[in-house]
C-alpha cells in the first residue's frame, strides 16, 4: 500500500510532464485557420505588442479576446505613478474605451465560477486570467482550441491546462509561427508603423524593440519575411 501511494504522485507528473512537451511540439497556427487567442495583461501593457495583436485582430488574421480583469490590470500598470509608465489615467481610459468598442467580441464574460478550479495550479494573482481563456474555449459547443498569449509561462504553466484546448504560449513563438503561416502579416506591420509617427518607426526599430522584449523568435521570422535581419 505505501509503494502504490508513493507511485501515483510519480506517475501524475511524468503524466503532466509529457503532456506538456507534446504541446510544446504541435504547432500553435494552422494555416488557413484563424487562432483564437486569450491576451494576458502583459501583451496588452507594451504599447507595440498590444498594438500588433490589435492590428492583426482587425485584418482577421486571428481573433483576439480578453476579459475586464485584463484590462483592468492593463489600466493599474498602466496609469500606476511609481511604475514604469505612469501614463495619464484619462489618455489610458481613453485608450480602453476605443479598444473595447472597435472589438466588443474579444470580451469575454460569465468566467469567474471556473476561477477556482485554477487554485494551487497557477499563480493566484493569474487564476482569473486562466478561467478566461477556459471560458473562451468552452464557448464553443465541445471546447474550442484558444492560444493563451502570456509573457510569464511560468505563473500560467502549461500543465494547468490538462484536460483542456487551451495552449499557453510566449509572444514571441506565437507571432512567428503566425508570420509563418499567413503571408499578409508583414503587410499588416507594415501598415501598423507608418501611424508611428511620435517617434517614427522604421522595420529596424521595431525588429530591435521586438528583440529586447524577448520575441526573438518574432524579431527572426519577420525579418526573413522582409528580406533584413534584426541587429
């Protein structure tokens, strides 16, 4: 009896463990199929992250998704004074308002009663986030399959999504493997840079700032894409 309790602690995470390099293997981007996607606060907060899924998302190359806590933690890191933004909290709001409106599909509702199923799987100040992206896939007769895009994998581990069609992925592997896939990614970019005008942005800049928010992956595929490399 003592071995058979000892073995099965063992066996469920070799189990978890496996589950998650299998989906660390599939491919995260279909071609032809437009991904569904759960953003995380952290993808949000950078203004050219946010503003590459936000484009994308309206040129239908994927469908982007999010819930009120998201963007509430968007706003707080945001407007927050001791912060590394400290943006005006009217501009923020305003910024907000424009995103929830030009997508009111991507909010997602009715998602706090699978909160606690996420309790002791990931961090607590992310469990919110998770029970989002489960929400989103589950909207969908049989679960449908939903990206969650996070910067930090480690709070929002794969292996709390057994069972589940959600995949956890970093921006940056995300983004290639999209770039990959559907060709009118580097038009949309493209597109996207020539309204920074506050300070210009050339495809350079933008590889680089790619680069040192760590979506190298990114910064690589759309670079072959445009015929450069990132510095």
């Amino acid at each position: 009896m003592t071995g058979t309790k000892k073995s099965a602690p063992a066996k469920t995470a070799k189990a978890r463990t496996a589950a998650t390099s299998a989906a660390a293997a599939t491919p995260l981007v279909v071609p032809g199929v437009r991904p569904v996607v759960f953003l995380d606060a952290n993808i949000l907060i950078p203004e050219y992250l946010r503003s590459i899924f936000l484009e994308l998302s309206e040129a239908g190359l994927l469908q982007t998704n999010w819930s009120e806590g998201v963007l509430d933690e968007t706003r707080r890191n945001l407007i927050d004074p001791d912060g590394r933004f400290g943006l005006d909290a009217v501009r923020v709001d305003r910024m907000l308002k424009l995103m929830r409106s030009h997508f009111p599909q991507a909010l997602v509702l009715g998602f706090e009663s699978l909160v606690p199923q996420f309790v002791g799987r990931t961090d607590p100040k992310d469990e919110h986030v998770a029970a989002g992206a489960l929400k989103r896939s589950k909207a969908v007769y049989g679960g449908e399959p939903v990206v969650l895009v996070t910067s930090n994998v480690t709070d929002l581990p794969q292996s709390a999504f057994a069972g589940t069609k959600i995949r956890v992925a970093r921006p940056g592997r995300f983004l290639a493997e999209l770039v990959n896939a559907e060709p009118g990614v580097p038009v949309v970019i493209d597109r996207m840079l020539k309204r920074f005008r506050k300070p210009k942005t050339t495809r350079e800049d933008l590889l680089n700032i790619m680069v040192n928010a760590d979506c190298i992956e990114f910064a690589e595929a759309l670079a072959t894409a445009w015929g450069l490399r990132p510095e």
